[in-house]
C-alpha cells in the first residue's frame, strides 16, 4: 500500500465541534479514523503534528521549518498531505513551491469550511481528494479544495462562507475529482529535489487605493527591504501632481534606497504590462519590476525569497521576480529595466532641395 505523510498544521480542519477550541493531536488522528476511515483505504497514512494554530498565526519562520521538514520527510513518502487553515493557505502554499524544488512527489495542501466533526463538514471530502491527489496528481505544490486541485502558487481564497473557496483565475486547474478524477501532468521535473529555504520577511505589501496619502508608503520606506505595490488594472497608479497624491516620488525613492518594488493588478484575472500606460512606464524608468500575472501571495513571497538569494544585484533579482521557479507566472513581454539607459542615435539630416 501506498505511504502518504499527513501533516497538520491546525486550522479549521481540526477545531473541535465547539469552535475555536482545537482537538488534541491524538484525538483529531482518531477523529480521522471514525470520521473518515476510507482515507485509510487509499493509502498507508503517516500522522505528523507540525503546529496546531489558527492559519492566521502562520509566519515565514514557520514556512522556513515546515520545507525543512518535507525535505526531509518526502524521499520516504509516496505523497504528502498538509492539512491547513484557509486564511493564509495560499500564502503557505506559494512559499512551499519556491523552496521545495522539483518535489519527488505531490505536495498537496487542504483545509476546510467546518470542523471535521461537524455533520456538515467539507473537511471528509477535501482529505479524501487530498489523498487521492497526493498519490495520483502532478508531483509540485498544490491546494485541494472542494473536489478541484490548484496549483499552490495561483490560488486565491475568493469566499468566506461558500465551500468553493478557492480559485485560480490565471492558471486552469491541475485536477477535477467529480465522479471520476482526472489529473493534468503538472511541472516538469527540472533537476534534483532541492531545499531553498532563505527568507527575507521584510517586505511591504502596498494596494493603491483612491485617496492614499504617499506619505504614509514614504515613511515605510526605511524600514523594509522591498515592496509589493498592488496597482490597478494592467499596473496604473496616480501620477498627476496637481491632485497632491501622485505615487513616483514613492517609486523614485525606493530606488534611491536600494529597495526593490514589484508590481502586480489587484484585477483577479490576467497581470500587469507596464509599458502599456503612462503609470506603469514611468514606475518601470524608475526600476520597478512588473509582476506579471502572479498573485499578490505568491509575489510577495517570491519576493522575500528574491531578496535572500540576491541582496546586492537589483538586476540578478528582478530577472528571479520575472522568471518562472514553480509555474507561477505565465511568461509574457519582459519588463525588467534596462541595466543602463539606452543611447540615443544621433538625428540625421536630411538633406533639402
């Protein structure tokens, strides 16, 4: 029989009936046995008790520990399944795919609406198809959700209340478990299983809003590393410095600073080209790097990571940003800034009668 490594990390999953109270990790492995024994059918299960708090406790020191530990545990494993809590289960989900690289199995990462002892708990069907994928789906980081698995990297939570919580608007999913389940191959492998556990955690995630003041994104600037700016639409922000709100002065700093901005679309579907309007040209003279179709998760975290592997090349870093590591960007039109201005060609004379 296949062997599958159950990792739990708490969440809503495993809360007792009387929320938020959470079982005991001996209680909820024996809830698993009454509640769902057909996971047991599927696969040779492996309880591992990793954490057990609200998901919205999760931070990078956590990520760092956890991709250790699958590093170490996957070689032994046929798949692995995490159980999670939705709220920052794509920010997880997106850090696990940059750090473990090229996974020898699935990495399959699951939660639920409702506690697993609840009657009408999502959480009995979410572990069966996450079992299920983890031994049949593509071998990368994935999320399982209401019978849909999604690349881990380009998942957004979309609802609060809904058991289609998550969705993946820029990526078709990798997998349906309807009456039968059907799997698409996923990344290819491209070398060894390698562990890239470097973090940077201080970075800013800024969404332009109408009515922003600058000077409060100004004042952050000499205490973070990089910024993620969430920009309207295909990368727009103000720029009119008559309305008294204009964002360059934001992008000219933080160059001046050494701090690198990334821009991704607060739009859920397609990404940012910031050679389409003026906004965006004038951020991509200043050195921001657009972001492409990645979700602000997955930037965001990529971009810690970006920052750790290259503290001292902007232009080694934004070539990391807009190449893809784990699917999450598609490749599109560049627009990493030129390393030195280009130079301008002399006007030619035309000669006249």
């Amino acid at each position: 029989m296949p062997r599958v490594l159950l990792l739990h990390t708490g969440g809503t999953l495993g809360m007792a009936g009387g929320r938020p109270s959470a079982l005991r990790p001996a209680a909820f492995f024996k809830t698993l046995k009454a509640r769902v024994p057909e996971l047991f059918e599927l696969a040779d299960l492996e309880f591992q008790l990793f954490s057990n708090v609200d998901s919205s406790e999760m931070q990078p020191e956590m990520w760092q520990r956890m991709a250790a530990h699958l590093h170490e545990q996957l070689p032994s494993f046929d798949g692995a399944v995490v159980t999670h809590g939705t709220d920052t289960l794509a920010y997880t989900a997106s850090a696990l795919s940059f750090m473990l690289r090229n996974p020898p199995c699935p990495v399959v990462l699951t939660g639920s609406q409702r506690p697993l002892g609840e009657v009408r708990s999502d959480a009995r069907l979410n572990l069966i198809d996450a079992v299920l994928s983890a031994l049949q789906g593509p071998r990368e980081v994935t999320i399982c959700f209401d019978s849909h698995l999604y690349r881990g990297n380009r998942a957004r939570k979309m609802k609060v209340a809904e058991y289609d919580a998550f969705d993946s608007p820029n990526c078709p999913v990798l997998g349906t478990l309807g009456v039968d389940a059907t799997f698409e191959p996923g990344l290819r492998p491209r070398g060894p299983f390698r562990l890239h556990d470097q973090l940077d955690p201080r970075v800013f995630l800024l969404k332009v809003y109408p009515g922003l003041d600058p000077a409060l994104p100004l004042q952050l600037l000499p205490h973070v590393r990089g910024l993620v700016v969430e920009a309207y639409g295909a990368g727009n922000f103000p720029i009119a410095p008559e309305l008294g709100r204009s964002l360059l002065p934001l992008f000219t700093q933080a160059r001046e600073r050494g701090v690198p901005v990334v821009v991704v679309s607060q739009a859920y579907r397609n990404g940012v080209d910031l050679s389409l309007y003026e906004s965006g040209a004038a951020a991509l003279a200043r050195g921001a790097v657009g972001g492409a179709d990645m979700t602000p998760s997955a930037a965001l975290v990529k971009l810690m990571q970006g920052l750790a592997l290259h503290p001292r090349s902007p232009e080694a870093l934004a070539r990391f940003i807009q190449t893809p590591i784990a699917g999450e960007l598609t490749v599109g039109r560049p627009t990493v800034p030129p390393v030195e201005p280009p130079r301008r060609r002399p006007a030619r004379r035309v000669k006249t009668a």
